[in-house]
C-alpha cells in the first residue's frame, strides 16, 4: 500500500535531518512525499520600508528553494516507486498541514527538532509543540536535530492501560512489519494492581498485537514518568517513542514547556504521536 507523507520544511538542517530519516525509513516501500513550505514573511534587515516587490521576490525565492529540494531529492532516490511533490502556500503553518492531509490523504507527517539557541533551549520548538497538540487526523513524527537513521529494531510504547486500543495502532504495526521491530509496552505501575478495566485492555492490547514481535515491561513508580521512560529508552536500546495523544492525557502534560525541558528523551530518538481516534 502506497504511503503519502508530509514533510513540512523551512529549509533548515533539522528540517532535512528529518527529510533523509524518512527517506531512508521508508526506503523500500512505494511512497509519495509532500516537501511542505508555509512561507511567512520575517524581516531580518534593518529596512523599517518594506516594498511590495520585495515580499513578492522572497515569496518566489522560497517557492524556487522548494522545487530544487525536490528536484535534489528526486535526482538522489533510487526507489522508482518513489513519488515527490511541493506544496507552497502563504497561510499559516498549521492551517497548511490540516488542509494538505485532508486533500492528499496524508498517513504521516514528520518533522524536525530545533536546538539550542543561545542560552535558552527550544526542545521541539513552538510550531512543532503546536502541531502535536493540534494534528487529530493523521500521526506525527518527531525527529530530533542531528539524529542519523537507525534501523528500528526496538519501539518503546508506554501506556496505563486505561483504554482501550484499535485503528489508532495501524501505523506502529505497520512500521513493526518493516523492520520486524519489537514493540515493548511499557506500563509504570503506579498501582500493585491492575483494575478490571486496565486487565480488559491489556488483554485486548496483546491480542491486537499478536502478529508482531512485542512484550510488555513493567517499572516501578519511582521517580517521575519522564525519568522513568528515558531510562526505559536507554536501559533497552529503543529507536522509536511512540505514544497516543488522548485529549487531557499524560501526553498533554508531558508535552507541556516545564515537563519538557525536564525530560531527557528529546534528544536521544523519534517521537512518534499517534492521534486519538473517535
């Protein structure tokens, strides 16, 4: 079956840290990729004067940056069952995204991390925060600044067993069956015992996931749950985060600036966020 993804860029390295990453998960697979660009306009100079010309020559500069990435990707691919398209616009960045998984039935978009700028730390960077929060249709995935592909041979999947699992899923087991990756449910027992309700779920979770290599780890609640999941990450060698976005969930607070600069994860793998579906 025949990927569409979403790559939005503003022409940075991170940008294409997570162009290359895709490229090569989905190396083997029929896809078509979108190159992404919202152009807005920033005014770096010291011109207090801005002419009409002048946007508009930065408007064609961006769309021109964007057909020779595209041109660049394209000449370097050696999937003939690689497809690549731009899509320009000047709304904003988010409306963009939502308008373009909606037209093209996008299955995934991926994006970059910003670094460290100066004394301060943008972990993901308010557009990429902004559009976890705000992407229902489709997951995201994260890719942190400077990160090199790695085969994803473990995927971490942490949960509370609090509700129950179906479509939402598709993607992660579809990346299992790439690379036969082994999905390791993480729970951090925060209770000695599961309710009825998490013991439903659970069962119904394993049983979901039977085709595919997956085991479920359990960790004590010592700590917080972000030190708890970086130790997970480093303890057991994992390529992949995923984690689903239900609204008012752990993932709400997790994702929220304290917690954020707090936690360690963001720049050692992937983050994939799966939105809840209704």
């Amino acid at each position: 079956m025949r990927q569409h993804i979403l790559l939005p860029t503003d022409f940075s390295d991170n940008a294409m840290t997570a162009i290359q990453y895709t490229l090569k998960l989905y190396a083997n697979e029929p896809c078509t990729f979108y190159f992404l660009h919202a152009w807005s306009f920033t005014n770096k100079t010291s011109r207090t004067y801005i002419t009409s010309n002048f946007i508009d020559l930065k408007k064609e500069e961006a769309k021109q940056h964007l057909i020779d990435l595209k041109n660049k990707i394209e000449t370097e691919s050696t999937n003939p069952e690689h497809k690549f398209e731009t899509v320009y616009s000047t709304e904003p960045l988010l409306n963009t995204i939502e308008n373009t998984i909606k037209e093209f039935k996008i299955s995934l978009v991926v994006m970059g991390t910003k670094g460290a700028t100066g004394a301060k730390e943008f972990i993901f960077g308010s557009n990429t925060v902004n559009i976890i929060n705000k992407i229902r249709l489709c997951p995201v995935l994260i890719i942190p600044d400077g990160y090199d592909f790695v085969k994803p041979e473990q995927i971490a999947f942490p949960t509370d067993f609090n509700r129950f699992y179906g479509d939402e899923l598709d993607l992660l087991l579809q990346l299992t069956q790439l690379y036969n990756s082994k999905i390791r449910v993480l729970h951090i027992n925060v209770k000695d015992n599961l309710t009825e309700k998490q013991n439903y779920n659970l069962a119904m979770l394993k049983a979901y996931l039977e085709d595919c290599p997956s085991c479920v780890d359990w960790k004590p609640n010592f700590g917080t749950k972000e030190q708890t999941i970086t130790e997970f990450i480093t303890e057991h060698d994992i390529n992949i985060l995923a984690m689903i976005n239900y609204e008012h969930s752990f993932i709400e607070n997790f994702l929220k600036e304290p917690v954020i600069q707090k936690i360690g994860f963001h720049t050692i793998i992937p983050f994939l966020v799966i939105p809840e579906f209704k």
